[in-house]
C-alpha cells in the first residue's frame, strides 16, 4: 500500500470524545446526531460508544464518538477513553453557570495533562432551555450563558470551535446553524488534514524522503 493510500485509509476515521459535567446533556447529544430521536430518561454514562457516518469535502468519514462519565466518581477511569482522540467534545449547560465555570476549573487541565495537543470543541447545549421562559421560571437557580460569553470561552481556552444546540429540537437558531455546520466540517477537514501528514511522515522516515516544502508534502494526498 502506497504511503498516500495509508494515510487515506487512516484518515476515514475521527474519535470524538465528549467530556464535561454530569447531565449537561453529553449522551442526549449523540443519541440525537447518530439516532435522530430524544432520550425522556436521565441514566449516568459511564462510558458508551455511539457512531456517525459524516461526508467532509466529499468524502464519507466515520466518527467514533465516546461518550464518557462526567461525575468525580469515575475520574480515574474517564481517562482510559482518551487514548486516540483525535478531537474533545467539551461540553457545558447554557442554563448551568457551574458547568460553565468547571470547563475552566476542571476539564481543560485535564484534558492538558493527559493530551495537550488534541484540538477541542466548546459545545453550549440545551439551547432550547435558555429560551424558554416557563422553565427559567420553575428553575430560578438556572443562570443563562449567553453566546457571547460562550464565544469568550473559547477564546480563553484555545477551543478551535464554540458551537450551542439542542438536543430535544434537533436544531438551533436558523443563521446560527448555518455557522455551525460551517465550522463543524472545517474542524474535520484539518484533523483529517493531520492524520494524512502525519501517516505519510510515519510510513516514510526523513532519510528516505524528505520534502522539500509543505506543497510537496501535500502533493501525495
């Protein structure tokens, strides 16, 4: 097999991992994207494998997506799902300030400590929430995240993309999900765009081949 063929095959697939706070809505999440339907029981995830065929710039990929505990009690085995991630999910409630809070406090030092270099993704969920006036008024200790300070978020913690859904609507705010699924796929295309450089790096070493720029490099894609 061809170096270029190698790195193609390496690249059909990304593994997801999501993280971040119990009942923020990790696994209604991914049973909404990879099901279509929405789960009415809350049970805690300790771990769970869901999958998605998606196409990026034409081509079918297939995301592994973990879903994973996010309760203190499973602190010592959450980090057994990272190995291989190729992307987090770091997820927070927009109508929870706590789980807004610990993305700094808790999930990005440890997600630093075991890969440092693994792109994440700043997820808001239960949009729908945030609007809906009844629940704020049945839930007064509910505090709205608003977009801007989703977006400020990400800029803190270095997140290549600040995204915000729902789960139980399947749908976001119409111009905004334009945006998402723009910045969805263009997070795809650059992990793909790594695991094809970096197989074509492993299958041949520097004193076999070495390109003399990053066009010839690319050229074998």
């Amino acid at each position: 097999m061809s170096a270029a063929a190698a790195a193609s095959s390496v690249a059909k697939f990304i593994k997801c991992v999501t993280v971040g706070d119990g009942a923020v809505g990790k696994t209604c999440m991914l049973i909404c994207y990879t099901c279509n339907k929405f789960p009415t029981d809350y049970i805690p995830t300790v771990f769970d494998n869901f999958s998605a065929n998606v196409s990026v710039d034409g081509s079918i990929v297939n995301l592994g997506l973990w879903d994973t505990a996010g309760q203190e009690d499973y602190s010592r085995l959450r980090p057994l799902s990272y190995r291989g991630a190729d992307v987090f999910i770091l997820s927070f409630s927009l109508v929870s300030r706590a789980s807004y809070e610990n993305v700094l406090k808790k999930w990005m030092p440890e997600l630093r400590r075991f890969l440092p270099s693994i792109p994440v993704v700043l997820v808001g969920t239960k949009l729908d929430l945030r609007e809906d006036r009844a629940y704020l008024a049945d839930h007064p200790a509910a505090s709205i995240i608003t977009t801007e300070q989703g977006e400020e978020l990400r800029k803190q913690i270095g997140a290549v993309a600040y995204i915000e859904c729902s789960s139980k609507t399947q749908r976001a705010k119409r111009s905004y999900q334009e945006e998402n699924e723009d910045k969805f796929e263009s997070v795809c295309e650059e992990i793909l765009l790594w695991k094809c450089l970096f197989q074509i790096i492993k299958d041949n070493p520097v004193e076999e081949w070495s390109p003399r720029s990053p066009c010839e490099l690319l050229v074998l894609l």
